[in-house]
C-alpha cells in the first residue's frame, strides 16, 4: 500500500533511541521513552499562500529530523507504526558532517 501525504504533511518513521547509555547501562523497554528522532518517508506537494501559491516543504524524502515529544498522528501502515506531522512540527534536520560538506 502506498501512502500520499497532503498539503504540508509529511509521513514519518520513527528511529529507535540506543537501547545502552554511554556508560553502558542497558535501558529497559519500561522505562524508554518514544524518539523523538525520525526518517521522513513521504511528504506532501506543500502548503499554499494567501495569493494561492504552492510553497514547496524544506524537508525531503530520506531527512532525518528531530520533532516534539507529542508530535504528530500515529497510524498502522502495513503492519509499520508511522506518524503523520505538519511540517511546522519539526523542529530541525540532522545533517551528517559529510552532508554538510555537499552542501558548502
């Protein structure tokens, strides 16, 4: 099944936090809280202005983004837990320092 999102929605998987902490203390799954990292899988044509332009998203299939804690719809996308997210929702991207380098 294939999804679309509309407007200015994007569709999100979410990345699973480190399971250990730095000092190699295992986190059990009780006491995990939800990332607030993820991959961005889909995203919608963009969101129109008040002269009814189409203002195209700054985020892109394959970005990995931060987001706040209660962000987004969760939904059930071929047995797959994904959200649903206005792009205002997110907070930033996370580029890798090789990206970066691409970009200047």
């Amino acid at each position: 099944m294939t999804f679309r999102p509309l407007h200015d929605r994007i569709l999100v998987r979410r990345i699973e936090a480190e399971e250990k902490t730095a000092g190699g203390i295992i986190i059990p799954d009780s006491a995990k809280e939800k990332p607030s990292e993820g991959e961005v899988v889909a995203v919608g044509p963009g969101a129109r202005d008040e002269t009814g332009k189409l203002v195209e998203l700054d985020v892109k299939v394959g970005d990995r983004i931060l987001f706040g804690k209660w962000s987004g719809t969760e939904i059930k996308l071929d047995g797959e837990d994904l959200l649903i997210m206005k792009e205002s929702d997110v907070m930033g991207v996370i580029e890798t320092p090789s990206a970066a380098k691409k970009a200047a």
